[in-house]
C-alpha cells in the first residue's frame, strides 16, 4: 500500500482532513480544503536539512544579522524594495502574462553577477530560450547559473550544490512538489513550494526572488496566505499594448509600500524612466474637452497624471457609470456633488472616468481634477492645456487642502505648466513659483465659474 504523503487542511478554519471535500465539514466554508504534505517521519531529514535555531538574546546579534541590501542595479526596481532587496528575503514579483516578468528579472542578473552568483531556475523557458533572451537584453556572465526545472526537490538539489548567492524561481505556479498528489499551480502546491523557498532564504541567507501568475482578478493566483508568508510583494502593472510599465509594491517589510517604479519596454528589454510625467503626459490632446491634469504623489515622488472624463446623454434609463485608475465610489460621488453643488445635471449622462496611462489615482487630492475633466466633458468646454488642478473635493463641493503642495506645483511647473487650480486656503501660504499662476477656489461652483470664464 503507498503510504500516506498528503493531508489535507481548511485554509479558513485549520481542520484537518484526510480527503479533499468541496467543503470544510467544519466551518462550513466552500472550496477551502487544499492539500499539503504529511509531515516527514522521525528519520526523514528535519525542516529540508535546515539546523535548527537557537533563540538569542537581541542585544547579542551582531553585526551579521544587521539589514545587508543586494541592490539589483535597476534604480526604479531598487526603489520600490527600499533601496534594494534585503539579503535573504522573499521577493515575490506578480503581474499579467507578457508583461515583462521574466525579462526584469532576467534584466537584473546581468548587474547582480557582478558581485553575487545567481541561479535563474525557469519552469516555462528552455535553456536554449532563456541564452537566447539573455542575448537579447545583452546579459553575459560566468556566475550566471540556469536550471530548467519544475520539480521542487531537484531544484533545492541544485541549490546545496551550487550555494548561489541570489535565487531566482520563475515560475512558482510551475514548481511541484512530487509528494503532493495536487497538480503543479494549485493552492496546495503554490504553497508548499513558497515554505520551501522562504525555509531557504532565512536559513541559507539566500535572497530568492520568486515570479508568479496572477489571477483574473489580478491578485497573485494561490491562497491569500502567500502574500502573508513572503517579505515583499511586487506587482508589475501596465497596459500590455503600451510601451510603459509601472511596478509597485503590495507588501514590502522592509522599506515603504507607496513608492512606484516606472520602466518602458523596448526591444532590447526594460528600460528606467526616470521621469514618469513626461512619459504619462505624451501624446495629449490639445485643447479638447474633458481632461485634466493633476500631480499625485507616488511615494515621496511627485507624479503627474492626466484624468479623461466622458459625458455623453444616458443610452438607457440608467445611467452607465465606468471608472478606470478611480475608486468607482469616489467617482460616482464627485458626480453627485457636481450635480448638487455645481447644478450640472450629470445624472441624466453616462459617465467614463479613465486614468491615462495605467496608472492608478488613489489620493482626495486627484478629486479637483476628476470634478474638472467632468465638468468640462459636460459643458464641451476645454480646460486648457496648460492648466492642471490640485485639491481634494468635500461634500458640500469645498476645496480642501492636500499634502506635499509645494512639491506637487514645482513638478507641475517643470512639465510646463502655466495655471493651477489650487485650495484657496493653501494658496495664501505658498511660495511664488516662478512661471506658475495659481488659481485659488475655495469650492467647486468657484472652479466651475472659471472655466466658463475662459
Ligand atoms: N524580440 C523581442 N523584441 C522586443 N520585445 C520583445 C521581444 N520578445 C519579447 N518582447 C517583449 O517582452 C514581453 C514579454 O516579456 P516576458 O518577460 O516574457 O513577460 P512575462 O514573463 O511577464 O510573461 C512581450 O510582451 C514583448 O513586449
Ligand atoms: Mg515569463
């Protein structure tokens, strides 16, 4: 009889079963039953050959446990880890098929083999298709290891034997585990295969960057526990069809989660931008109704974006209400205070809120913006091409201050600008930018006005 190498367990409420079921007979909870590998018997190496830790007194670790970076030479990667990844993390890095996972990661074994050896394990490439792309992205050194493997044992095999410094995994949703009946991607496997990595990167000190699927919904396919387990989560986000990319990170232990990197995909792999506005404002309509310009802060870096706005008489008895890089509540509420506050009657229109560029505006301070690109839809009016506008929009349609003003209107004036729209009571406050001409309005019947003026 084949003995018993799996178990199965509620990833809701901890039961343990001893067969899959569609629901947890305990807590009752759907499709929540994932399998796992029964624990190794008494003789069977402990914790995948990892020694057992000894608990310290904190004052007693010395300076090899002190925070050691591996900057991966790609600034804008560096940047969202918080100055690069910390020497045995787990870095897992999600995005949309045909994004350019592969090839950042690829990309960033070129900078680190100059001080690290690295292991580039791919279950998806050959290694005939990864010298090739290698090729490509001009990424040539002798402390670069590849493996194309998929199954987990073979592939900690390698690492004993090779002892890199860096471990790269793409993909986590094609390692398997051979004692796991589960096929290769599934919840219990994606797991598993994670423990493994993360057990090799706190006990061997090794930093593992990981790449994985993400689902329909765009979260990284597998249980939600993975995003607990790992250091830092990564997405790479953008518009398939659009040169530009933009990685942000979920999750990040060791450094701030709001900071974004931005990178342009050409054909000899990922290139830096160092200056997303520019980028994120080129090809821009001149002079046409219905957009806006505001500045977000990404972190601590002034980023500016440009809001779409569509008004158009409803097609049906309700009307459509669709936003893209915009909290949808956010959106329909702007609409209703345009209509209450700024007596346009927006309800009898569909309404399209698009953020260009993919980028996506989570900040009150956007709000001006959105409230003027709609507005300007509504009365087919242009705003103007060099106008932007700051300010976070109540209820009652005031203008309310936001932070990093300051920062935000010398970014706005750098890319050209000549007029904003600021809150009327920051604006007594602020140093004069030179070139800038600030328009101050202390609600939005104010802004509204002096569109209509122009
Ligand atoms: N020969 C090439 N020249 C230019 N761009 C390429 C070439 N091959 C692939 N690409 C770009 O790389 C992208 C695929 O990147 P990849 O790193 O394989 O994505 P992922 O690993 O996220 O699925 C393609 O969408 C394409 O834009
Ligand atoms: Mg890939």
């Amino acid at each position: 009889m084949k003995a018993k190498t799996s178990v199965f367990y509620c990833t809701e409420c901890g039961n343990e079963t001893s067969k899959w079921a569609g629901r947890c007979p305990v807590c009752g909870a759907w499709n929540s039953i994932v399998e796992q590998a029964a624990p190794k018997t008494a003789n069977a190496p402990k914790g995948r050959g990892a020694p057992r830790a000894k608990a310290r007194p904190i004052n007693d670790l010395g300076a090899a446990e002190e925070e050691l970076r591996v900057p991966t030479g790609m600034g804008e990667l560096d940047r969202v880890l918080g100055g690069g990844a910390v020497k045995g993390s787990l870095v897992l890095v999600g995005g949309a098929p045909g994004i350019g996972k592969s090839t950042l990661m690829l990309q960033i074994c070129g900078k680190l083999c100059e001080t690290n050896k690295v292991l580039y394990v791919s279950g998806e490439e050959s290694p005939h298709q990864l010298k090739m792309r290698a090729k490509r992205l001009n990424v040539e050194s002798d402390k670069l290891y590849t493996l194309s493997e998929t199954c987990l044992g073979d592939v900690l095999e390698s690492v004993r034997e090779e002892q890199p410094d860096v471990l790269i995994v793409d993909s986590i949703q094609t390692l398997y585990n051979e004692d796991l009946d589960s096929p290769a991607g599934s919840v219990g496997q994606v797991k598993d295969c994670t423990m493994a990595l993360m057990q090799l990167a706190k006990g061997q000190g090794i930093t593992v960057f990981v790449i994985g699927h993400v689902n329909k919904e765009g979260s990284i396919a597998g249980p939600k526990v993975l995003e607990h387990m790992v250091d830092c989560v990564l997405y790479f986000e953008g518009d398939r069809n659009m040169a530009y990319r933009i990685l942000r990170a979920a999750k990040n232990r060791f450094g701030a989660t709001n900071e974004i990197g931005v990178f342009e995909m050409r054909g000899v792999g990922l290139v830096e931008v160092p200056n997303p506005s520019e980028l994120l404002l080129s090809g821009r309509p001149e002079d046409a109704p219905g957009t806006c310009v505001t500045c977000a802060m990404e972190g601590a870096r002034p980023v500016l974006a440009e809001i779409q706005a569509l008004l158009a008489p409803a097609a049906q008895n309700v009307p459509r209400r669709t936003s893209n890089g915009f909290d949808y509540n956010r959106a329909a509420m702007l609409l209703a205070v345009l209509e209450k506050r700024g007596a346009l009657k927006v309800s009898a229109c569909d309404a399209f809120l698009n953020v260009i560029g993919g980028l996506t505006l989570d900040e009150p301070a956007a709000d001006l913006a959105a409230i003027l690109a709609l507005a300007s839809s509504y009365l087919d009016k242009p705003i103007g091409k060099s106008v932007a506008a700051i300010g976070e929009v109540g209820l009652t349609g005031e203008v309310r201050g936001v932070s990093h003003l300051a920062q935000r209107l010398a970014e706005v004036r750098r890319l050209g600008f000549e007029r904003c729209f600021v809150p009327k009571r920051h604006a007594e406050r602020l140093e004069v930018v030179k070139g800038l001409t600030l328009i101050p309005v202390s609600n939005i019947a104010d802004a509204l006005r002096e569109i209509a003026r122009s």
